[in-house]
C-alpha cells in the first residue's frame, strides 16, 4: 500500500511513536533519543533521576550542560556544577563544564541529529529543530524519566506549516522572521501547536538562523517549532566535522497540516518586542530614536557565530555611543575561538563593548541588571517584566542587526540604513571537544564513582496521596500570562535551585511577597492552597521549581482560565490539580483569601474531571481535562510518589 505523504513532524513522530493513535488519541508517548539538561533545573532532574534506582542512562546521548548559575557568589553555584559532574560520570552523561557556552548553541554545534528526538530540562530545548530535530521542553522529572527509558508525552499535535517565500532584504535577519510570527499568533492560544518552516525560502536560511526561528517558538507557547533537514543542514554538519550525523527529512509532495501561514521573508521589515511580553511585537521603524541606556547582545537565540561576527561588522572602525553600555555574551568556545581568529574579538573589545562569559548571564537576570528606569535592548528571547533584575527597565527584544546599529548612536537606529555583509556559512568550524567530559563512558558510566553533595544539595519533597475532599484557601488571584519568572523567581534568587526549602520562600516574590508565610500558614491549620489565575497561566520557563516549590508550600490546585504546556505537565508531575474555569467570568468570583470547598476533589480527578466549588460568592464549574495516565500521577501526589 502507498503511504501518505507525511511532513516532517509526521515522519520524526511516527518513527518513535510508542504509545497512542494520532488519528484518535488526545496523547502520545514517543521514544526520547537525547536528552539535555542544564545546571538549574538539571539538579533536581538528575536527584530525582537517582531515586529511580537505574544504574545509568539508556538514551543514546545525554549530555549535562552548564551555563546559568555560573557566576559563583558564594558556594551555591560551585557545589552544583561538582555534584553535577559527579553524577555524569557515574550514570554515563556527557558532562558539559561551566565556560565551555550556552547549552542550546553547543547542542546544535556538537550533538543535534536530523530526524531524532531530544528532550530537554529548558523551554529552548526546540533550538534543535533548526537541524531536523524535534526538541521539546519539558520538566526536569521528565527528563529523569527519559533517561530512566521511560516515553515522554506529548498532546497529539496539530501542525501548522509556515510557509517562507522570498529572501531577506540585508540588515534583517531570522529574529526579525519569529518576531513577525509571534505578532501573528501571539505567546498564548498556541497550545498543541508544532509549527513546521517549509516553503522555497527555507533554502535561504542558515542553519544557525533557522535554530534563532525555532528557538524562540518557545515563547508562542507551541510544542516545538522544527526545520526540514536538507543541503544546508548537510554542508552545517560537514562543517562541523559530523557529515555521517545527516539524514535528509523534508516534507513529502501533497503532506497535508492542520493550517498554514505564508511569510514573504522580502517583506519582513526589522522587528522589535516591546516590554514586557515577546507578544508585544513592533517595527523597529516605529521606536526610531528611543534613547538606549543598555545593548545586551547574545543568549540561547542569537549567540552564533553569524551573530556575532554581524555585530563585528557593524562596529568595525567605530565606537559605541558614550551614554550606552554593551555587552555581549557568546554561545560556545567555538564561536569565540573563530571571532579571535577573524579579529572581531579585537573589533568589539576596541569598539568598547564588554565581552562577557559564554553563559547565559544577563539573560537570565544573573548580572548586568539595568539601571533604573533603563531602556535596554537584548537579543534575548523574554523581556518579562523584571527579569532583567530591574524591575522599572524596558526591555526590548531586537536582532543583533538592529542592536549593533543602536549602539553606534545610543539611540534605536533600522539596521537597513548602513547594512553590512551577509556572514557566509564557514566552510569548517574549529572543534575543540575538550570540554565536554566523559564522552568515553556516556552511556555505561564509572562503576563505584563517588557523587559529591556539598550542603548547598537537599532532598527532592515527595507528595502525597490526593485526599477526597479539600477544604482550601484561594492563597493568591493573579490575572493573565503569568510567567514563571512570576512564580519563580530567576536572577539573585536562582542559586537555590537545589535546595527546595529555601528557594520556596521566593514564590510569587514578585506579586506578593507573602504568599510563602500564608500558605505555610493555611497548611498548619489543615486548609489547601488554591492558586487562581487568568489566561494562560505559567508562560515561559520550564522550570519544574514554578510546581515543585508551590507543592512543598500545600498547594494542590491551580485554577485558571488557560494553563501553557509545559507548566500543565510540571503541575501534574507535582501533583497539583490544573483546573479550568468552565465558564471563564466565574473568575471574577473569586477573590484572594477566599475559603473554598473542593469537595469530592478526588472523584472528580478519577471520573470526568468537572469539580462544584463553593466559595463565599456562590458555588463554579471547573475541570481538568485529564488522560489516564494523569490522572493516575494526581491520585498518587505527583510522578515521584507514583513510582
Ligand atoms: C529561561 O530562559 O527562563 C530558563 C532559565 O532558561 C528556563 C529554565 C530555568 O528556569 O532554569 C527555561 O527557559 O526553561
Ligand atoms: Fe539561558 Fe536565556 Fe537561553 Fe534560558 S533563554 S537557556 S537563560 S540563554
């Protein structure tokens, strides 16, 4: 029998298939390849990946990167890259060490294979699909349970294909093209969604620029964004000395998706986000000669050697404005190695930027936090409101073409005025392996070796049983795109990561400050905590901390009007319930500090999922919609406690 031409979300998909029916089933569970972690969450993955007692990894590649708690003030950060390292050699994990770059970038260089899966504890984990790969975020626990061998589970995709025509004019660049894409559809509404980028104008991105496209998918809230595998992925893995890495995967003549969106790449015009969301997209043309006080240039989605060497060439011979500051953090020890080699490195330290460590840095909030009331543009991938570390800077997010253009006059200059060349795919990257550890014993691990737990490394909470009924208390009300980095907070807060006791004192810092004390509180006297919120609820992060914490802190429900992916899942793993308003405006009947009565909680998670709550206001509708194997995780408290 022929079969049906497939795209290439179907035919990565199909072949690691192992549980469900896409043609019926709401769910599936797919094979996992690779997987990746990075020191923040990988922590708490690989604790919990220890208490599933397997002697070492079963994926074909799993590799522990460290790039976000590298700045080591105080011994936190130190004793988790050692317990991390100590963990990679006796369970057979590639071991990334803290400077050797961003992991997402050295995942593309060294690791991602077209046509594979990877799972990864980080919400960029979908950087992949610009080689052919489909890469998703998830939890930690997820991760853990991967490694383990275990499927991961993903609702069953609806595929829009994003049709690219035409070339980009000079000056704009693959930025410019995800931030056309979230003006269309936005950072919610995009739940289920794969976003697949075919069309003749595929053929002119780079592999690097198309990992920029798919790396910020993220932020529309789909599960994963991916590229076909084609010549270009091909000469990048030659490049790169893993020619026997490439397999051709493009779309079949006739593959069918569920909806499609056309880009004329000539057309797209440079872009910027506007604070605080990577929803709130603008022309660059229309913020033309805003003061800027900060220029960061780098993190997980522009930080390749494209970018940089771009940024080079704008600023080469000149100096930027005395009234801005600039910063520029690499992706890898490759794309550093090549800028030193071609004199860019010379260009930009002349040019007076301050080049920074090849970590994540001042994306995360970690240093160079603006000063207050700054404009500050980044080639970053979130400008949520504080992350930067001040919480009165504006933030927009921009492409290194319009951020080296602004630095030049300290004010938001078009990229398209004074363009430079196109930086041509090198024929060959420099390769200097040596700091990934451990590639000899990945996949079988050193028997008897010792794993290091420096004090700053506590115990993974386990939850409990759901109860039947559950008198609660409404702990907060927030309202629409809470992020996690509204729940849980980053920056100065994320050298406890590893220590959940400690880091649950900062949940919701941002919005109430309180919220710790009262919940311990409302726990002591019997009473649940109940957190409310509006549309999509737990955008950004796939930090499991933003479920984890509140978990330890009694939480055991979410309702809102919408919850994104990866959050839902993180929610469940925990074992709290994500209920959704059945009629939305019943929001507004709930006020913070509410006793609520979630009787018959329990029956109502094992049967339809629809609960009555009686609050002071009148009884609501809410549900979780949930599938067997979710509801088996609630019942128990959570993916640890079932096991
Ligand atoms: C982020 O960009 O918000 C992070 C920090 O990389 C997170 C992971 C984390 O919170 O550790 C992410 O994107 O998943
Ligand atoms: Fe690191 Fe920023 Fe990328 Fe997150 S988004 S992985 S913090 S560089």
């Amino acid at each position: 029998m022929k079969q049906k031409p497939m795209n290439v979300v179907e035919k990565i998909l199909s072949a690691h298939l192992v549980e469900g029916d896409p043609a019926k089933d709401p769910e599936l569970g797919i094979r996992i390849d690779q997987t990746l972690t990075q020191d923040a969450t990988g922590t708490m993955a690989y604790l919990q990946f220890e208490s599933m007692d397997v002697p070492r990894v079963k994926t074909d590649l799993s590799v522990s990167y460290v790039d976000h708690n590298t700045v080591q003030i105080g011994f936190e950060n130190a004793d988790d890259h050692d317990f991390l390292q100590s963990i990679a050699k006796k369970y057979g994990i590639v071991y990334s060490k803290c400077g050797n770059g961003i992991c997402h970038q050295l995942h593309l260089e060294r690791f991602g294979k077209p046509g594979t899966t990877l799972l990864g504890s980080d919400s960029h984990t979908p950087t992949g699909g610009g080689i052919g790969q489909i890469a998703i975020g998830a939890g930690g626990i997820d991760i853990a349970v991967a490694m383990a061998g275990g499927a991961f589970h993903i609702p069953t995709p609806k595929v829009r294909a994003i049709v690219l025509k035409g070339k980009l004019r000079k000056g704009v660049s693959a930025k410019d093209v995800i931030l056309k894409v979230l003006e269309k559809f936005g950072t919610k509404g995009n739940v289920g969604w794969i976003f697949e980028y075919t069309g003749p104008g595929v053929a002119t991105l780079d592999v690097p620029s198309r990992a920029t496209i798919t790396n910020m998918g993220a932020e529309l809230g789909v599960t994963t964004s991916v590229f076909p595998s084609d010549a270009v992925t091909k000469q990048f893995l030659a490049a790169q000395g893993r020619a026997k890495d490439f397999v051709r995967i493009v779309a079949d003549k006739g593959a069918k998706y569920d909806d499609e969106f056309v880009v004329d790449l000539s057309k797209v015009e440079p872009m910027m986000a506007a604070p605080h969301s990577p929803g709130n997209v603008v022309t660059v043309k229309s913020k033309k000669g805003l003061k800027v006080n900060q220029i960061m240039i780098g993190s997980c989605t522009n930080s390749s050697y494209r970018d940089i060497r771009t940024v080079a060439l704008y600023l080469k011979g000149k100096h930027v404005a005395d009234d801005v500051e600039v910063g520029i953090a690499c992706g890898s020890r490759q794309v550093i190695n090549m800028l030193a080699k071609d004199g860019s490195l010379a260009i930009l330290h002349a040019a007076g930027c301050r080049m920074l460590e090849n970590a994540c840095g001042f994306c995360i909030g970690a240093h160079m936090s603006p000063r207050t009331g700054a404009v500050s543009l980044r080639t970053n991938n979130r400008n949520f409101e504080g992350r930067s570390g001040t919480k009165s800077a504006q933030v927009y997010l921009v492409s290194p073409e319009t951020a080296a253009a602004s630095a030049l006059t300290g004010k938001v200059e078009l990229p398209t005025k004074n363009p430079v060349a196109a930086v041509p795919s090198p024929k060959k990257f420099p390769i200097d392996d040596a700091m990934f550890l451990y590639r000899k014993t990945a996949g079988k691990g050193v028997k008897g070796a010792e794993i290091v737990r420096g004090p700053n490394i506590a115990q993974v909470p386990k939850g409990v049983p759901l109860a039947k009924d559950l008198s609660a208390v409404a702990a907060i009300k927030v309202g629409d795109k809470i992020t996690t980095d509204h729940i849980m907070p980053a920056g100065a807060r994320l050298k406890f990561r590893s220590n959940i006791p400690q880091y649950a004192k900062f949940v919701f810092e941002p919005c109430d400050a309180k919220f710790h004390d009262s919940c311990l509180a409302n726990k002591e006297k019997g009473l649940a905590n109940v957190i409310i919120a509006g549309e999509s609820y737990g955008q950004g992060s796939s930090r499991e901390h933003a479920a984890l914490c509140p978990m330890y802190l009694g939480v055991k429900a979410v309702v809102a009007k919408s919850v994104e992916r990866i959050h839902r899942a993180n929610l469940i793993n925990f074992g709290i319930v994500p209920f959704i308003f059945e009629n939305p405006k019943d929001y507004d009947k709930v006020a913070a500090g509410d006793k609520l009565e979630l009787k018959g909680i329990r029956a109502a998670v094992e049967g339809d999922g629809v609960l009555v709550v009686k609050g002071p206001k009148g009884e609501f509708k809410v549900k979780a919609s949930l599938s067997d194997r979710e509801k088996h995780l609630l019942l128990c408290g959570g993916l640890l406690a079932s096991l």
